[in-house]
C-alpha cells in the first residue's frame, strides 16, 4: 500500500482481534497509520 501513497499522504487501517480471558470474551480495534515515507505502521 506504501507504494501507491504520495509524498504527504498516509493510510489508516483498522485491525480488530479477539482475546479471551477465562472471565470474559472481548476483542480490541487498533488503528494503524502509513505514511508515505515510513517502513513500518505506526
């Protein structure tokens, strides 16, 4: 996706996974930021 981004741009993605805990089942939603310089999300 980096590759297709212009200079200034960024790409957001959102990735949710679930977790359970004995006490309970949830799940998380983390957001994940490309910019178009960068080598890994922040």
């Amino acid at each position: 996706m980096r590759d297709h981004l212009d200079k200034g741009e960024a790409a957001v993605e959102f990735i949710r996974y679930r977790y359970y805990d004995p006490d309970e089942a949830d799940s998380t939603i983390c957001p994940l930021v490309l910019l178009a310089d960068d080598t890994c999300p922040h």
